[in-house]
C-alpha cells in the first residue's frame, strides 16, 4: 500500500517477466493480505513522467494498483509496450495526458502495440490524448498485431480526437473481444487537456460502401474495411466486385487494396494521387468512365479539411439510379446535378458541419441522403442525428438514411 514516484522519466521501468500486486496490508510477517480498495495502492507520475514503461517481448501481469498522473509524453503516459503480453485485473488507471506540441498524441491511459493484452475489471478514468494536428485513444489506444481481451471493466470521461474511449486500428485476424464493458460520457471534455472528436466511446477506424444490384458490385472508397481487427475474415468473405473507385488517397479510403480478390484485374476509378501510390494495378483517372452497365462522371469538390488535396467525388449512373458520392468532399466546386436518387453527404468531424450538409441537401434535393464519414460510426453521432434532425423540421421530402455498422439498405426507386 502507500504511493510510489520517482525522479526519472518513468516511475516503472519493467524489463523482464514480472507480475506487480497492489493492495498488500503492509504487515511484514504472518500470511499475506491483499485489498486493493482497503490498502490502496499509487503509482503517481506527479505530472511530470510516465508512469509505466515495459520492454518488448516480456508477459507482464499488474493487478490491485492505481496509476495516475502521467504526462508529458507522446504515447502512453500512463503505461506504454509494444510487443509484450499485458494482463491488467483490478486497477484503476487515471488522470494520464499523453500530449505533443507538435503532431500527435496516442494512449493517454494505455498505449499498447504488437501483442496480447487482457483487461479485466479495470477503470479508466480522466485519461486523455492531445496533439495539435490529431489525438488517438484517450483510455487506450491500440495498434498492430492485436489479440486484445476487454471484461468487465469501465472506459469513462476520456478523450481524444479519436477514439476518445478506446481507440483499436490492428493488422491481426484475432478478433477484439469486449464483454461486460461499459463507455460512458467519453469524448466529452471532461479529462484534464483533450476534448472528443470522433468515436465518443470506441473507434475501430471507419467505413465503406457497397453498392451492388442483381449482377455487379461496385466498392468505393474501400480503405477502412481491411485496417481493423477483422481483415483476414472480411478479406475471405467478400465477395468479389467488379469495380473499386476511390476518392482520394487518405489511408482510411485506400489502404491494403491488395487484400480485395482479384484486385490485379478490377479497374480501379480513382485520381492521380492513388495512381501514384498504387503503380501495380490499373488505376484509371479520366474524368469519366463507362463499359455498358455503369457511367461515372468526376465531380470536382473539395475536401473539406484540405482544400488543395487531389480529391474528388462521383456521379454514378448505375442500375437506373443516379448516386452522388462526395467522399470526404464538403465544398463542390462546379454545379451538381439535382434530383439523384442516392446522395451521400459528409457529415462531422472537421470536415463538413450539419449547416453545410443541410445546405447540400437542400440545393441537390436528392430523393435519399446518407450521411457519410467518421462520426457515423460513433455511438453518440451527435451532428448526425442533428443533421437528420434539421432536415426533419424543414419537411424536406429527402428521406434520410442513417445505417447502422455494417447494415445493407435496399433501395426500391420507381
């Protein structure tokens, strides 16, 4: 019991098999008693150090403690390891700030990378991440080779700009198991430095579009659907496409096109940036593209964070509908067609606000709009359903779609 510091860049530094236990009564003889909540146990970074940092390749158990006060590191102010097994049961890890003057900041409460880790019973509280150009997992932030475990614990008041909960972006095809958990007011400012951005409670990257009819099955923007826990899984049970296109080449809408069946052979639709990037497959850039069943036509739009990006988006003539796909696009930048059938429209983050998409809809007037981009995979989804909200009291004759994950809308047009 008690509370322990140091003067170092780290209170812990572990660097071989350990298992650390908190809660011991302190007495020095007679059998050993151990209550964590009656003889706590304070791992305290002072706000000035990381707490705990592992070695590589170690199986490292902590149970019983409280880690706290961590900060003024990039990642993992908190505890931080990358490639080790990581068990942690009944601690409490609290008020951790893994911050950056400069790009990034990553795992204020845990950073984990490459490896096993088990939660159990454990809280994370008041943890945040921040930098001044993105922030990724407040609670905990995870990436590469996973096999990640969560039970029975709580993920509250944390926050980043990603993943304010709980951040996972890995590479293996072990699932992310979460059981018994509970995220709650994450992404809401509550934290000592970051506020919430995306993925209030838990973020597991983004999403992608299928659209298919009867005999074809176009992909776009398909990057996120092999970054997470799943890939080996959706890489075996997709079914095959017949066309990919790509708005423009952020990770989340082109990474691992290779994991796509058959890729060598499907025509790509995408700009010159993803010809660039991806020499080996064929990447066609013209403004317009057509071979009897589908017609697209590039439309010139702006990506709402970085204006002068090679990005664009799509007018889709396919299986008798018109589908308009801004991407990550929030300001047109020529006069799009009014009336299709499909609008999807960004909405969130800090790329498009609800007064633009609601502005988008009004002047397009599409019969169906789904909102798109990173928050609609958050649990809260709060400018969505504001979006959905706005139209709603304007008695638009829009009908406004919001999917849920991984949700197939059939759209029956006359």
């Amino acid at each position: 019991m008690g509370t322990y510091t140091h003067t170092g860049t780290e209170v812990v530094s572990i660097t071989k098999n350990v298992q650390l236990y908190g809660g011991w009564d302190g007495t020095p003889s007679g059998p050993v008693v151990r209550d964590p909540e009656a003889y706590a146990t304070t791992l305290d970074g002072q706000s000035a150090r990381r707490v705990v940092w592992m070695d590589s390749g170690l199986s490292v158990t902590i149970e019983g403690l409280t880690i706290t006060n961590g900060t003024g590191i990039t990642e993992g102010a908190g505890i931080w390891s990358n490639g080790s097994a990581l068990t942690i049961s009944d601690t409490i890890i609290y008020s951790n700030v893994a911050y950056i003057s400069g790009t990034n900041g990553y795992g204020g409460g845990l950073y984990f990378e490459d490896g096993t880790l088990v939660v159990d019973s454990c809280t994370f509280l008041h943890n945040s991440a921040w930098g001044v150009t993105q922030s990724y997992g407040g609670g905990l932030y995870a990436v590469g080779d996973l096999d990640i475990t969560i039970r029975d614990s709580l993920f509250e008041a944390n926050d980043a700009w990603n993943g304010s909960g709980l951040y996972m972006s890995g590479d293996s095809s072990e699932p992310l198991t979460v059981d018994g958990t509970t995220f709650k007011d994450n992404g809401r400012g509550f934290s000592p430095m970051a506020s919430g951005g995306y993925g209030g409670g838990m973020q597991v990257d983004e999403a992608n579009v299928l659209i298919e009819d009867s005999s074809h099955r176009i992909l776009i923007d398909p990057g996120d659907l092999f970054t997470d826990r799943f890939t080996a899984e959706l890489a075996e049970n997709l079914e095959p496409v017949d066309l990919i296109i790509i708005t423009h080449n952020d990770f989340d809408h082109c990474n691992r096109l290779e994991y796509i069946k058959g890729v060598d052979s499907i025509p790509i639709i995408g700009t010159n940036s993803i010809q660039k990037d991806f020499p080996r497959f064929n990447v066609i850039t013209e403004g317009s593209f057509t071979n009897g069943w589908i017609n697209i036509r590039k439309i010139d739009i702006a990506h709402g964070l970085r204006p002068n990006e090679d990005h664009t988006g799509y007018n889709i003539q396919f299986a008798d509908k018109t589908i308009i796909f801004f991407g990550d696009g929030a300001t047109p930048l020529e006069p799009i067609e009014t009336n299709p059938d499909i609008l999807f429209v960004t909405i969130g983050g800090i790329e498009a606000s609800v007064k633009n998409g609601v502005q988008l809809v009004t002047e397009i007037k599409p019969l169906n709009v789904i909102p798109m981009h990173w928050e609609i995979l958050s649990r809260n989804a709060v400018r969505v359903r504001r979006f959905e909200r706005t139209l709603d009291k304007q008695s638009t004759e829009t009908k406004c779609i919001i999917p849920e994950f991984y949700e197939t809308i059939k759209f029956a047009i006359d």
